[in-house]
C-alpha cells in the first residue's frame, strides 16, 4: 500500500488535474473536487466566512447523494408502487368489510373457547350446508357472515386451523420429540452419525415447546404477510438496477484513473462507496419487506405482535419461542444481511466489469440456478444444496419455519450456523475485494474484450472502411444498424440454437409403450371416423377380451397335456399383446365415443382420428423467454443510442434525420422483428412436422377433446394460423413497446428497468401463479392459451404499441441531447 | 481513545455471547444424551429380552429371568417396563420365514399407507392426489413410524420425502450396505439405496419401464427384476422378456444380466436355486437357469397363492387355489425336492401363513355380494373375516379360531401374524355405478389412504394406522 500514499508525484498529479479542470467538466469530477478540497489546491481558495451550503459535503454524504438520480427515484417509485399494489391485489379482497371480518372471526373464536356446544353447533350446520352444496341438493347460504369477498366457507377456512392448532399444538410438538428420541435411541442408528445428531437437535429445540399455550385467538394480517414473495423479487431486480451502476458512473466518464491518483480517490472512496452503497441496501431492505404491512394493515389488519409465533399456520414447527414481533425482527434482519450482500455483490461486479449488462447476466444467471436448485428431487446429488436458494432465503423466514440442518457427508451441521459463517466469509470478501481490485493499476480493465490494436489484420480493417454507412439509404443504414449487426446476427445465432435445443426437448415424444401403442393406433385409424374404423376398434377389443379368454382357458388345457408348449406359448404371447394394448385402446375408445359423441359431431365439421399431441404442445407452449429476450437487447438500442453518441442533435438538424429516421427505425425493428419472429416459429413448426403427422393440419379442431371450450369450428391448421397470428401480433406489439420505451428513457439503465416493470414483471408474477397478471401479461399473446380469449389483450396491447409508436414520433421531433 | 474502547467492549461482548450460549445450549444437550443413552439401553434390554425369549424350550410364561436381565441392563425403572414379551408372545416366531407377503426387517415390518393431498385446483374446485409412503411397525414397541428419519417431513410430497413408494406394495430388502426400495419419482423405476444412519439416499437402478421389482438380497448381492418386451403388430403377439440382475451392493454395480427362461417368473432365489413357476409347473434352476428340475405340477386352473420359505428347515410352502371351483391346499417341498400337501382341517384354503410353530390359515368361504364389472368374479368375500391357526407340527389337529371379524369389516388375504399382532389392509363396501351401463354394483374400497388395522389378538384391541 506504501505506494498510493501521497507523494510529490501524486501532488503533482493534482495540479495536473486542476489545470486540466477548465476542459473536464465532468460531474463525477466536480464532485470530488468538493469533496476533496486538497485535489486543487492551486485553484481554489476557500473563503474567509464560509456558508453553509457552499461547504463541500464529506466523501460518504457524496456517494450517498448519486443514489438520488432521477432514474433511481423514477424506478424505485415504480416498483415500490408496484410492491404496494401487489400487496393490496393480494390481500385486499374484501378490505372495505375487514372490520366485520374481524368481529365475525373474533366472535366465533369466543364461541369456541366460551361456548363449545353452540360453536360445535355453528360448525355442524356449516358442514351440513356445505354438504347439501356438494351433492347437489341446494344452494350454500352464508349465515355468519356475508361480505364481498367474505362468507362462511372463508370464516371456517380461517377458524378451524386455529382451533386446531390450540388444541393440538402441544401433541404435535410432543410426536416430532418422541419420535426424535424413539429413532436417536433405535440401536441401528449409530450415535454421533447425521440422523442421531439430528434427532437430538429436534429434542433439544422442540422439548421446550411441548408446553407452550397457543391462544384461539383471530390472525389477521401475519400469515398473509409472510407468505408474499413477490416483495424479495421486486427489491432483486431494484438492487440490480441501483447497485450495478455505483462504479460505472466514474467509468464511463473514464475518471477513474486519474481518482486513482488523486488524494482521496481511492481507499476513502472505495470505503465510501461500499459504506454508502450499504446504506442505501438495508434502507431499500427495510421499504420494500416493510411497506406491505402498511398495505395490509388496511387492507386485514393485524393480530397482536405478542401472540407466539407457532399460532400462524406456516411456522407451526418453528423450533424457536418467538412472539410475532420477535419473529418479524428476525426474519427482516435476515432479509437486511442477505441483500446487505446481494447488493454488495452487485457493487462489486459493477467495479469489476464494464456494462450494466453483464452484471445483469451474472446475477440472472445465479438467481435462475437457485431458482433450478429449489426444484432439484431427493434422488438428486444436488438435493442436499437447495437449502442454499437465494429464492428461499430471500423470503426470510425460511430459516425459522422449522429446524434445518445440513448433512455434509454423514456429518450435522446447523443450517443457521453455516449460513452465518458463510455470510461471514461472503461479508469480508464483497468488503475486500473492492480495495483489491480498486488499487491494482490495471484494475478497470481486467475484463475489457477489445482486441489489442496489433491483432487486427489489415485486411479486416480495410474491409472496416470500405463498409460506408453513406452508401446505404436512412432504411438500409436502420436495419444495417438496428439488427444486422456482427454482434446481434451472433446473439440472434446463439438465441436461436438455444431455441433449437429448448424446442428439441420440449417436443420430444414421450417414451415407454403405452405412448408407442397409442400412437401407432392412432397412426392406424387417422382421418375421418368411418364404420370400417369403428369396425376395427370394436374386432380390437374383442381380440383383447378373447385373448384373456383364452388365456385362462389355455392355461388349463396346457396344464392338462391338452395343449402344445408352442400353442400355449403363441396364446400366452396373444394375452402379453393384450396386456399391454388394454388401456390405449381403452383411451382410443375414449376418443371414438368423443368423435361420435351427436353434441360434437353434428355441430362440428372434419371431426377425425389424430394424434395430437404434438400440435397441443404447440397451442400450449409456455412463454417463450429465449425471444422475450433477445428481442429486448436488440431494440432497446433503437432510439438510445443516438442519444448516447450525441448524434440525435445532428440528426435532428438534418434532412432526413427526423421523420425519415424515425420511420426507418420503425420499419427496421417491425421487419426485423418480423424475421426473428418467423425464425423461432418456424423452429416450432418444424418440430411440430418433425414428431407429428402434418396431414392433421386439414383435420377440424374439435377433434380435439382439449379444444372443445374455444368452440371454433375451423380446422387445425387454420387455428394454428390465427395461434401464430396472435403470436405474430404479441411479437410487433413487445417490438412497439420495447423500441418506444427506448425512445422515451434515453438510457440503456432507464430502458431494461421500464422494460422489465412493463413486459417482464407481469409476465414472471404470472408465470410465478400471480394470475391476475395474466390478462395484462404479453403471455397472453405471445403464448396464448386460447386465441378466443385473447381478444382484450390484442386491443389492449394494441393500444399501447399505437400509443407507444405515437409517442416516440413526439419525442423523437422534439428531443434534444443531454450531454453528459 | 472513546471508540477503542467501545470497539473492544462490543467485541469482548460478541465474544462471550456465544460462549454462554454454549454452555447454556452444552448443558441441556448433556441431559438429552443421557436420556437417549437411558432410552437405548432400554431398547437394548428389549431386544436381549426377546432373544433369550426366542431361545428353544422358552416360553412368555417363564421370562422373569429375561426381566431381570433387562432391569440390570436397562437404567432403573426404565428398564422393567421396557420388556412386554407378554404382549408380543414369542417374536421371534417367524425368523428364518421369508415371503413375499410381507416386508419384515428384524422386529419392524413395513408396509405402506397412502398420503391424500387436497389442493385448490387451477381451474377451481378441489383435485386430491395420493402418494403411497413407506412406513413401519417395531413389534416391540407398537405403533406405526415413518421411514423417513425426519419428524418434521410432512412424508406427503415426493419432491421432498425421497420416502414414497412407487406403488402400493412395499419393495424392501435389507443389505450389510444400506436398505433398499422401488422409489418412483416420475418416468421409470428406480431402485433406491438409503443409509438410515447418512440419512442420504441414492439411486443406484433406473429400470427399462415404470416397474421393476426386489427379489431379494443375499451374500451382498441385490436380486432385481426388469423387464423388457417386443410387440409383433401383425399377429398381435407380443414377446416380453424378463431379466434376473444382481447389483452388487458394495459397488452399485450390475453383476448379472441374465434373462429368465420364457413361460416362468421367479418366485424364489436361495442358496444358489432360483425357483420359477410356469403355468404349468414349479421348477428350480441354477443360478445360470441351467438343471431345471420339475418340483411341483398344477392341475387344471389352478394357481399359486401365497409362499414361504423357510431357511431353518430349507422348506418351500405354498399353497394353489382355483376361483372357479373354490378349491385350495398348501403344500411344502422338502429339502429333498419332494413335495407333500400339508393337510389342515379344512375343505379348501383360499390362504395362509407360515410362522416356526404354527400355521394360520383361512378356509375357502365365498360370499358373493354383488356383480363387478371390473371382476369375473364379482365382488366377492372369499375369508368370511375368520383366521384359524394350527400347530404346524400337528396340523391335523384342532384349529384354534384366532380372529374373527364378525362383520365389522372384511378381511382379505392380504393379512399378516407375528406373534399377538395381526395386521390387515382396511377395506369396506362401496356403492358404485357402472358408467356405461349405469348400473350400481358394490366393489372393496380401501377407504383412500389404505389403512392398516393392528389387532392385538391376546387383547382384543385394534387399532388402525393411517397416515396423519
């Protein structure tokens, strides 16, 4: 470290900074000017009677300050209102009526704590109701409580797992510990292996328990409250966006060589930035876990803070006596230290690295295999790591819901302890790393992939000139620059060969014989369902029901020496046939009755014999995100980078550099759209024809069975038409949204964060099982589920790719430059 | 200077923080290996108590000695509850009796119950799915106790209780290396190595189909059956192959692939024999299925039933039934080979059980009910709920009626006895209605989640055992 103190040569460098002052006027420097006052001294003098306001603000308050961009606030406040509406969609169904929710809830626990017979009464004429309900014999008339959103079924669905668990708890907990003593002290199991050490950690925290009162007492608002994920998701992808960009201001500006130098540019302003950034992370913590309890406090209220946690439902097994308040306490401080180093994590991969997007990459990358590794089964090697899940820990009380321990090669260890230990180790590295790479030389450009200027061979670089961009029209120069890029054709590529893979797995026939023989019958009986067929299916059946027949006849006469081995052989493998054909045809018969049935038949044309279980993959295909993506990279570039290069100001002056322009982009990412839209469905097409028989195509669609609720009365082929109509129609509309965002934020960050919020967010929370997101998700046109019920997202994306196109022509004549 | 010291105060406090909570939580855990120490000195005690119970010439009546023996052995007090051989009889009744009947391993025998799920359902309405999970029964202690070592599983989900069972049946077997079991966690069948004291699982077997079946295991070998099959369209015919393999439990490799000569399934495999039937006939090969030798021929419809093994004697018993005239025997093949009928008071015997004294046994009493369509039969009730026993060295002489249902419910020849303890699958009528013809038949329904009843038969008492 002796060399970055402050020499004569670093006094030097400082004066060389301030005479290079006039002509860098740079915001990042300008800040560190004030900070530092001693970076230029040559310069400035301080006055004699400072004010307050002109007194430079120490180093840590700066760092603090460049978090309060326009952008961070504009994204924050979107997704800490999408956080709020979350919350309240989730738990606001019957808000206006929480009060007498409460009192319903309230009053019937008294009954069952006071009153055992009128409430085993209340409970009986539920059932009875509920029962009538089930059978058929009358409607369900809520007698207790009847409020929006609210009614008996709910109540008892709230008050029966309360008086449950006040009575039960204590015999609950009492199993799980004599069952830990029964199998720790089974003398197969061998004392101080994993299963003994386990047993013995289950009695030592559940003993103590065994005793504890759980009060039948109303729970509002808690278990609501813990349950909610989608908080830990939206703080992750604000972290992202925050934290990625804390280095790259100063490396953009390419600035942070010459701080390297300066006085305090470097070890002050690492600590600074990481103690500032650290802030900032338990500040946003502690806004997105917390504010949905301000929502659900309206929205349900909330039972007292006192009651023992082991009440709620979900942490009935927690091994720890916690009141509600306690557990809250710790399952937030969980939260603070887990995105205290996701957060420092991204800090330091932003240090590292060049570009938000990497950054991006990595994090996605390691969320998408916690995510994977929460889905790993028991037979899995991997089984044994999913307590290590971001997504779970994430939530917080994952920890706390019931004892965890790791098995680490027959060997206990407590999950709590480890993960302390690691989040240590984790802490000291995300905290020293930073000055590692920080005070190396070279550090900023330790993952640059520019080749050295002495690799490129002449030959490459004359080819580099004669491609003159003036020898292209505006259009031509659009579609060069929008998607025929060297690198976009090679992300377009790989996209693609990732598509490739995915689809070749996705429409893989399933194996085993009971698939081959189906399809074979199918294969057999496709088209039109005549006599001949249903003449073949009933001769099929009956050979079945003859061969088992036969099967127990033969086995007499064989046994009697009435039968030849041959002919007992050739009838034993006739009954092995049937065995093995009896449920297929069962299923083909299924389909006959279907395909003859009058209520289809008469209504429906072209109803035939297919497979289609190719197709039905096609028509229930889930989103595809390889395209969501890559259509996301290759537009949100459209419009930004003529903002980014400072290029917008001379376009805006020139000719053809407004609406000429502005229609060329257009038209280069609705064609390139187009393209890559037609690549990826051509890829499905082809497999589609590849696992299936294309003559199905001519087929009427309510020969499928699953098709039945679109009740369109067309064939499969020209369904399949208006399916990727729709699709085509989800394609332009994500192309108008992400290329008018592009137009409307002017920054890369800005744009993936709108991105994200408007076509990403909607479409995860649906695919996470948020299913109101689904109507306003672009899933619903780029993977439709039926193209019936689509109708209310294609006017309503609609609208909004015509609104968005709108926009960016107002913007795109208007706009001027902001440097930088 | 302030600071320095606040600093190092704050340290010295996180320091000795975790110190006390060692000591506190080091305290409480002293007392917890004492009583498991105490609890499996207990255990112990049983199982020596049962031991000396099972030596020759001993009897419940005259264990005072084995008491005393547990009381010595076992910490005060603890000790003289812990030995009830009064309650189990003589445990050790069925040692050296294999079957395929019955999973027993040790004093513990396995079975399986049935988990039902209800959950909301996507497109409303409530769907419920059942999962089959591995449980067992300690003879000594009672009870019913997962085999997942975790208290806190909810055994209910595949995806987190590597427990559940591919199918209804348990497909156990003990080895010096672990236990293993058919587990099915979606496609094809995979046998599953579990070490109880690791607690870790592994999959050392994925089949050929969705079935593969545990033969067996001996001199640390694993014998498996697969299964593979090839259909001629043309003359409707399909051949299906099946192979014997032995995996080696030391290195969970594939010993031996050999395939079981055509027509036969493998019943037994001891000591170097493996013991096919055919339709026809029962026949003992080699282990290569070389030197078959003919040791039984059926008569007519005629089928095997139930079979033992016992290692003691080196006798096979079974017994061949025939629905369509309610006929059945038990006979035995001596070590010799030759085959005797063993003749219990009964007309006809629709099953049976073999233990080291006696044999239990149910005769033929068919009760029709009802028609089934999904039966040739009908649905019938061949047990008439009533179990009898005999001396196995005299079984010509007075049967002793153990059990009687008595109507309560009905019995099926899926019962076990082990000693006092009797267990059987719990089924009751239900009223069904043929779709296609919408007619209403009744047919055994085994309530869902395939409870096990346990009858202790010095008692009287029952109980059943389902999942919770």
């Amino acid at each position: 470290m002796a060399e970055f103190k402050k020499t004569d040569a670093a006094d030097a460098m400082d004066a060389l900074i301030a005479s290079a002052m006039p002509y860098i006027k740079n915001r990042e420097l300008e800040e560190y000017e004030a900070a530092d006052p001693s970076v230029v001294p040559a310069k400035k003098t301080v006055p004699a009677r400072e004010t307050r306001e002109d007194r430079p603000l120490p180093l840590f308050f700066r760092e603090l300050s460049k978090f309060r961009t326009r952008f961070n606030l504009v994204l924050l406040a979107v997704l800490f209102l999408a956080n709020l509406a979350v919350a309240a969609v989730e738990t606001g169904s019957y808000w206006q009526n929480s009060g007498e929710v409460r009192d319903a809830v309230t009053t019937l626990l008294d009954q069952y704590e006071n009153d055992r017979a009128a409430y085993d009464a209340s409970a009986e004429d539920y059932e009875e109701r509920r029962q009538a309900l089930f059978y058929g014999r009358g409607e369900f008339e809520n007698r207790l409580i009847d409020v929006p959103g609210y009614g008996d079924s709910a109540l008892f669905r709230d008050v029966e797992p309360i008086t449950e668990r006040s009575r039960n708890y204590g015999r609950d907990i009492r199993r799980v510990v004599d069952s830990a003593v029964r199998r720790a002290s089974d003398p197969d199991v061998e004392k101080g292996s994993y299963v003994y050490e386990y047993q013995a950690q289950l009695i030592l925290h559940y003993r103590p328990l065994q005793d504890t009162e759980i009060p039948a007492e109303g729970q509002f608002g808690w278990n609501e409250y813990f349950s909610m994920r989608v908080p830990t998701i939206l703080l992750a992808l604000a972290s992202l966006a925050v934290f990625s960009g804390v280095w790259l201001g100063e490396k953009r500006s390419r600035i942070v060589n010459v701080l390297r130098v300066s006085k305090r540019g470097s070890a002050p302003l690492i600590l600074s930035k990481l103690a500032a950034s650290a802030l900032v992370s338990v500040c946003l913590t502690l806004l997105f876990t917390l504010s949905p309890l301000a929502v659900i406090a309206v929205t349900r209220g909330f039972s007292p803070l006192s009651m023992p946690v082991q009440a709620l439902s979900a942490f009935e097994f927690c091994p720890y006596a916690l009141t509600v308040g306690q557990f809250l306490a710790l399952t937030v401080s969980v939260q603070v230290a887990l995105f205290l180093l996701f957060d420092l994590l991204v800090v330091f991969l932003g240090q590292l690295l060049d570009h938000e997007l990497p950054v991006y990459g990595i994090l996605l990358v390691l969320l998408t295999a916690g995510y994977w590794l929460s889905g790993r089964q028991t037979d899995s090697p991997l089984y044994g790591l999913r307590s290590f899940n971001f997504i779970d820990l994430a939530a917080g009380d994952f920890l706390f819901g019931r004892y965890r321990a790791l098995n680490l090669g027959g060997r206990l260890v407590g999950l709590i302890p480890a993960l302390i230990a690691l989040g240590l180790v984790a802490f000291a590295l995300l905290a020293g790393l930073p000055f590692a790479v920080g005070l190396r030389a070279d550090s900023y450009r330790t993952f640059s992939f520019r080749l050295p200027v002495r690799m490129k061979s002449q030959k490459r670089a004359e080819k580099a000139i004669r491609f003159r961009a003036h020898s292209l029209s505006v259009f031509g120069y659009e579609m060069s620059q929008s998607m025929f890029l060297p690198v976009f054709l090679g992300l377009t590529l790989v996209a693609l060969g990732a598509k490739t893979f995915v689809s070749d797995a996705y429409f893989k026939p399933y194996e085993g014989s009971y698939w081959e023989v189906y399809t074979g019958y199918m294969a057999e009986l496709r088209g039109p369902v005549t006599e001949e067929k249903i003449r073949t299916i009933e001769d099929e059946e009956r050979y079945v029901s003859q061969c088992f027949a036969d099967y127990d006849r033969a086995q007499a006469a064989y046994r009697d020496g009435d039968m030849e081995l041959e002919e007992f052989r050739e009838i034993s493998e006739r009954r092995n046939y049937a065995d093995l054909v009896q449920r297929p045809l069962e299923r083909i018969r299924e389909r006959l009755d279907y395909l003859t049935d009058p209520a289809v038949a008469e209504k429906y044309d072209n109803l035939e014999f297919l497979d289609e279980t190719a197709v039905m993959r096609l028509f229930r295909q889930p989103l595809d995100y390889i395209f969501l993506v890559l259509l996301t990279i290759l537009l949100s570039d459209l419009f930004i980078r003529e903002y980014r290069t400072g290029f917008k100001s001379i376009l805006h002056t020139a000719k053809n550099g407004t609406s000429k322009t502005w229609g060329s982009k257009w038209g280069a990412a609705f064609i390139g759209t187009v393209i890559i839209w037609f690549l990826f469905a051509g890829v499905d097409f082809c497999e589609v024809c590849r696992t299936s028989d294309t003559t199905i195509f001519s087929a009427g669609l309510l020969s499928i069975p699953d098709m039945r609720e679109t009740g369109l009365n067309m064939t499969v082929g020209q369904y399949l038409v208006r399916f990727e109509l729709v699709r085509l129609f989800g394609s332009l509309a994500l192309c108008a949204a992400v290329a008018g965002l592009s137009a409307l934020t002017h920054r890369l960050s800005a744009q993936f964060a709108a991105v994200f919020a408007v076509v990403f967010i909607p479409s995860l929370l649906s695919t996470l099982g948020a299913d109101r997101f689904e109507s306003v998700s672009i899933a619903e046109l780029l993977a439709p589920k039926n193209v019936s019920g689509s109708v209310g997202a294609l006017f309503g994306w609609g609208a909004v790719a015509i609104l968005l196109v709108a926009v960016s022509a107002w913007t795109w004549g208007k706009s001027k430059v902001r440097f930088r | 200077m302030m600071k320095r010291t606040v600093c190092l105060c704050l340290c010295a406090f996180l320091a000795v923080l975790p110190v006390c909570g060692c000591r506190y939580r080091g305290d409480a855990r002293a007392e917890i290996e004492n009583e498991l120490e105490s609890a499996r000195a207990e255990n112990e005690a049983k199982i020596q108590a049962a031991e000396e119970l099972s030596e020759p010439g001993k009897t419940p009546a005259d264990s005072e000695e084995t008491e005393e023996i547990a009381g010595a052995e076992g910490n005060a007090g603890a000790g003289q509850d812990a030995v009830t051989p009064e309650k189990h009889g003589p445990i050790t009744d069925w040692d050296g009796i294999t079957s395929s009947n019955y999973t027993l391993i040790g004093d513990r025998y396995y079975y399986t119950v049935q988990a039902l799920k209800t959950m909301p359902a996507k497109g409303g309405g409530y769907t419920t799915t059942g999962v089959h999970v591995y449980v067992y029964t300690d003879l000594a202690q009672g009870g019913m106790q997962f085999v997942c070592p975790d208290p806190l599983c909810s055994h209910d989900n595949p995806d987190v209780c590597p427990f559940t069972a591919g199918g209804q049946s348990p497909c156990f077997c003990p080895a010096e290396d672990g236990l293993f079991y058919l587990g099915q966690f979606g496609g094809n069948a995979k046998i599953v190595k579990a070490d109880l004291n690791k607690g870790t699982t592994q999959t050392v077997y994925t089949g050929r189909t969705a079935m593969v079946g545990i033969l067996g295991s001996e001199n640390s070998v694993v014998y498996l059956l697969d299964f593979d099959s090839v259909t001629d369209k043309n003359t409707r015919t399909t051949q299906t192959t099946y192979h014997l393999l032995a995996l080696d439990i030391q290195t969970d490799e594939i010993r031996f692939d050999r395939i079981v000569p055509e027509g036969s399934w493998i019943v037994e495999i001891r000591s170097g024999r493996i013991l096919c039937s055919t339709v026809k006939e029962l026949i003992e090969y080699d282990m290569d299925f070389e030197n078959p030798k003919t040791v039984f021929s059926f008569e007519g419809t005629d089928r095997i039933g139930d079979w033992y093994y016992d290692e003691n004697r080196d006798e096979f018993w079974f017994n061949v039934l025939n629905q369509d005239d309610n006929s059945g025997h038990i006979f035995r093949i001596l070590p010799d080979r030759t085959c005797e009928q063993v003749p219990v008071p009964a007309d006809a015997v629709y099953c049976f059980q073999l233990t080291n004294t006696k044999i239990y046994y149910t005769p033929f009493a068919p009760t029709y009910i009802s028609d089934n369509p999904y039966s040739y039969y009908g649905t019938v009730d061949y047990t008439n709920g009533k179990i009898y026993a005999v001396d196995r060295d005299n079984p010509e002489g007075e049967p002793k009626l153990v059990y009687d249902c008595a109507g309560k419910s009905y019995l099926r020849k899926d019962y076990v006895i082990f000693g006092d303890d009797l267990f059987y699958g719990l089924v009751k009528l239900e009223l069904c209605t043929d779709f296609a013809t919408g007619k209403e038949f009744y047919t055994f329904s085994t309530a869902g989640d395939y409870p096990k009843v346990h009858v202790n038969l010095a008692t009287g008492e029952e109980e059943i055992f389902r999942f919770e």
